[in-house]
C-alpha cells in the first residue's frame, strides 16, 4: 500500500511538469492567477489595505486584497507596498492614491474637452426649459435661475493671454491668489516666486473679450519675503482705492497689515505713491475685512491669536475683543455695526463695534460647526451666513433662529485654507476644493451643478484660485469664471 501511494505522487508530478501552462508562465503570473482562482471561490474584496484596488476592481472585480501588497490590474500582478526611503522607487500608498488622482483628472479633462453641452439637472435643456414656460409650469423666476444654472454648466474653458512688461517673469511666477474688486475689472494677485517670498500686482481685465481673451498684468513694484496671510478690497478714498495686507512675521520682524493704494500698481513713475500709504504693526494677524458701514467708517479689523483688533485708519483707534481661539475669517456686515468672525474652534459669532467694553453679551450671534471655520460669506438682506470649514463643510445659516437651513455636499477639505465665493445674483456658490477641483453649487437647493479638474497636475502646492462673476472685464463685461493656477489664467465664460 505503501508503494501505491509512492507511485500516485510520482504520477501528480509527472503531471505538472508536462503541462504547458507551468512551463510557460513565470512565477509572479501564476500567483496573480492563482490569486484569482482564489477569490473566486472567497467573492470578497477589501479597501482598506490598498487604495488602489478601486481601480484594479475595474478590470478585474474578483481580485482579494492582501496586506502589504498592491494588484496592478495593467500588469495583472502583486507588487509590495514598501514603507518608505529604502528604495530608490518605492511604492506607497500615497504615490497609488496620486497616480489614481491624476488619472480621474485627465479623464474628466478629456471628457469635457469633447462634450460641448452638459445638463445641469436631469431632464433639463434649453428646449424643455422654454416649452415648459410656455406651458406655465414654470414663473419668470424658475425659468431665468434654471437657465442660468444651464449656462454656467456649459461654461467652456480657454486660456487667457497675460501681457506684460516683463514676459519672464510670467513664466516663472506662480499665481498664490487672485481677488477680483467690487465691478470685477481688476484682479489683485499674489505670485510666488522661485527665491523665496512672494509679489503682488493688479491684472486688467478690460481687454477680457471673446474670441480673443487678452488681460494686461501691471509690472509688480512689491516684493516681500513673508507670507501673505490674508487680503481684501479697501474703500478709503473711494470705492476699493485700497488693498489690505496681512503679512506673517519672521525671526525679529513683527506681523503687520499694510494698506496700500490700488493707483500705486498702475503709476507710470515707479517712484510715485499716490494714495495714502501705512502700515500697521499687528503680530501674527490670520484674517483681515474692511468696513464699508457707515457707523464704523474707515475701520478694518484683523484676526489675531485667541483675539480680534479693530481700528481706524484716520484717528488711530482701536478696539480690542479678546477670544477663545484663533480667528481665521472675518466679515463686516453693510447695514448693521456688526463684525463676523469665525473661529479654529468652530465658532462663529458676531462683535456689535458699538460696545465699548467686553461686558456681558457682547457677542450677538453664536453659531457652531464641528471643525475650523476658513470663510464667512453674509448675504445681501444680512439674515443669512454662509461658512465653510476645515471639514469640507458648507452651511447656510438662519441669522434669526441660528440655525442651519441648508447644506451643500461635495466640498473637500482637511486642513487648508479655502475661500468660499458665494454670487446671489447669479445663484451659484462657487469653492475650491483641497483636491484642487473646482465646484458649483446651486445656491437655491444646493444641487451640485459642476465639477471642473484643474488644467494642471493635482498638487497641494498648485490649489487653483477662482473670481467668479456676472461682468467680468467691468460693467459691460461677459459673466464667467477666471481660474488661475501654476503661471496660467484660464476663463469660463458663456453669453
């Protein structure tokens, strides 16, 4: 019995060595099939463990998910997942997770470079819109926000030609930000440059006409070493005369907030300084706003650490307001002397600047998300807030009731800080996210309109910085969307 058993084993081996299928295969192909024959029979597969399995799962949705490996579904086999910098290659699970990024991006990319008309909500075109008009199932109201929503989701993105005194350094420097003013016919800019620190100017979009999209950047006369932390709008002599600076402070140098005068930029004479110009020595400000209410004229406020200074620029004085935790967004409102400011903590509330103490109650609204507020957004009629936070939160606020009416779904955020655009005219709220896609929502039912892949490769270093706006290039100006990213500026515009 003992030599039948010995003589079936020598048969099984006999066997495998005449098959073809294990003399042509190597050994990695036959564990990734082997791999396959198993999770056949397992039917399981996992995403924790390999990030890319989404992907593999594509061409191949039976394949298992082992710890410490990742299936390649292009090569069709397991490679190990190496922990860090003992390889002059190694594959980790964030190199996966950007390699899937970049793909996504590009295929949307390429979608949208072929697909000339998107719908914004199904079952809506401009066809059905305007027989459903005639119909009367829709009032003038619906029919021209639907409309509209149906244009800005047929936006089509063309690049904008920069002309400027100095060609190099617009191949060089990087757009950091971009603010447009209060009739959207200039863009302040902050650009990084390759040494160090950053500059600033102002790009005129007067030139901003289809087909040709031409813009002329002012020759950048500021140069600094330190970060720019915040900046808005200045109306001192006139509307949005001025531009309001938080710089960070370094080693001895103290934080400070300049303002500087918008004509400064435009001067033909370098030497000019035309306007008034000032600085104000503020250590570590996080977030500044300018107060266009007439009780509190003249006045910008920044937000320090665990504290809030408001001053004025004619007379010199400030008041101070001493807070709970950083604040990073700060907003005045136009009809009433109150300032909104929203907290690291998640707290947003409302200083009345006619209180001369910190007595009791001088906080008059108190709202709460569940992570760091980065912008405040009041709307028109000031019984509405928006704010968005470091949890990828957007949240309209009841200023009456203090309570949330709607939530908008879609924006990614995990530390950075992100501005929010929010365009009641247009009824679109416009963001940024920190996977460098930007979003349109409907600001009537937060539906999600749009989702636009940044032109370049996705980097936390390269978050595109957007305008949006419904006469870009001044009063008689075309409405769209401006998107500055890298050295580039691309618009989105539609009639």
């Amino acid at each position: 019995m003992h030599k039948n058993s010995l003589q079936n084993r020598r048969r099984r081996r006999r066997s495998h060595q005449q098959n073809p299928w294990f003399r042509q295969q190597g050994s990695d192909e036959r564990g990734s099939l082997v791999a396959q024959q198993s999770s056949q029979d397992s039917g399981h597969v996992g995403d924790d463990e390999a990030p890319s399995t989404s992907s593999g799962a594509a061409g191949s949705s039976s394949v298992p998910d082992l710890p410490g490996y990742y299936f390649d579904p292009e090569k069709k086999r397991y490679f190990r997942l190496l922990p860090g910098h003992n390889n002059c290659n190694p594959l980790t699970k964030e190199g996966i997770r950007q390699k899937e990024m970049e793909s996504k991006r590009l295929q949307l990319l390429e979608e949208e470079d072929k697909q000339k008309k998107k719908i914004a909500r199904m079952g809506f075109n401009a066809s059905s819109l305007l027989q459903k008009s005639k119909l009367g199932f829709l009032n003038v109201t619906s029919y021209c926000r639907l409309a509209h929503e149906l244009r800005v989701s047929c936006m089509q993105r063309k690049k904008v030609q920069i002309q400027s005194s100095d060609p190099s350094a617009l191949a060089s420097d990087r757009f950091n930000l971009i603010l447009a003013d209060t009739n959207s016919d200039r863009l302040f800019t902050v650009n990084d440059v390759k040494v160090g620190g950053s500059k600033y100017g102002i790009i005129s979009l007067r030139g901003l006409k289809t087909p040709s999209l031409k813009v002329h950047m002012h020759e950048n006369l500021y140069f600094t070493n330190r970060k720019v932390n915040s900046v808005c709008w200045a109306s001192l002599n006139h509307l949005d005369s001025h531009i309001l600076l938080c710089l960070m402070g370094i080693a001895e140098t103290p934080g400070c907030a300049t303002l500087l005068p918008a004509s400064l930029f435009v001067s033909s004479h370098p030497g000019d300084r035309p306007g008034m110009l000032c600085s104000f020595r503020i250590p570590g400000a996080w977030s500044c706003a300018w107060s266009l209410n007439i009780q509190a004229n003249n006045c910008f406020s920044t937000g320090l650490s665990r504290r809030v200074l408001v001053t004025n620029v004619v007379t010199g004085h400030r008041q101070s307001f001493g807070t709970n935790s950083d604040v990073l967004a700060q907003q005045f409102a136009l009809m009433a002397p109150l300032l909104f400011n929203g907290c690291r903590s998640g707290e947003i509330f409302a200083i009345d600047l006619r209180c001369r103490n910190q007595g009791k109650g001088w906080k008059a609204t108190r709202l709460f998300h569940d992570s760091a507020v980065t912008s405040v957004q009041i709307l028109q009629e000031e019984q509405n807030l928006m704010a968005s936070d470091m949890a990828g939160t957007i949240k309209l606020w009841d200023l009456r009731t203090t309570k949330c009416i709607r939530q908008y779904e879609g924006h990614v955020n995990e530390y950075a800080y992100l501005p929010l655009h929010v365009h009641e005219e247009e009824g679109i709220v416009v963001a940024v996210g920190q996977d460098c896609y930007t979003r349109i929502w409907s600001f009537h039912d937060a539906c999600l309109l749009r989702t636009i892949p940044s032109p370049h490769p996705t980097s936390k270093a390269d978050i595109p910085s957007v305008a949006f706006s419904s006469r870009l290039g001044g009063f008689r100006g075309a409405p769209g969307l401006l998107m500055a990213v890298q050295q580039d500026l691309y618009c989105f515009s539609y009639s």
